[in-house]
C-alpha cells in the first residue's frame, strides 16, 4: 500500500488471491499503519483464498474494518473457531 489518498476507499476486495494467515497478516499491519488515513472499510471481499481460524482473529480484532457492512469469507477454511472470533469481533453493523 502506498501512500495515496484513501479517505474515500471503501472497500476492498482480494477475491482467489490465494491469500494465507500470514498475507492477510502483513496487509492488516500495513492497513493499521495509515489508520489515521485510511478511511473506516464498509466492503471487505477476502473470499475463495486459504484464510483459517487464525486470519479470522485478526479480521475481527482490526480497528479499521469496525465499520463493516459486508464481510465476505466464503470458501476459506474459517472453521468454528473463526467463526467465533468474528461472532465476538466488535462490528457494529454486522
């Protein structure tokens, strides 16, 4: 990500990305570094990539993805413990 105006970026979208834990990791990171730039997400597409319990953890305890309308996480391995993660995450508009 590089410094650009994202103040009107509402969504993402890393749709069969082949996207691990550990991906989704370091864009969280990079995403929390221009937090006070990066404007609160409403769309966040992370479908059909390799994302387990573990990145499901980090969804849920990112700041700049509170706001989201949207999660799509279909066709990862998510599994119950993801799963509640995100049930105890603290979006508000899900």
């Amino acid at each position: 990500i590089n410094r650009f105006d994202t103040t009107k970026l509402k969504s993402i979208e890393l749709i069969r990305c082949d996207i691990t834990n550990e991906l989704l990791e370091d864009f969280l990171k990079r995403i929390l570094v221009f937090e006070n730039t990066l404007f609160k997400y409403i769309f966040f597409h992370v479908d059909h990539n390799k994302i387990g319990p573990i990145g499901c953890r980090m969804i849920a305890s990112c700041d700049s993805l509170a706001n989201l309308k949207e999660l799509e996480l279909s066709d990862n391995k998510i599994r119950d413990v993801g799963l509640k993660a995100l049930a105890s995450s603290t979006f508000q508009n899900l």
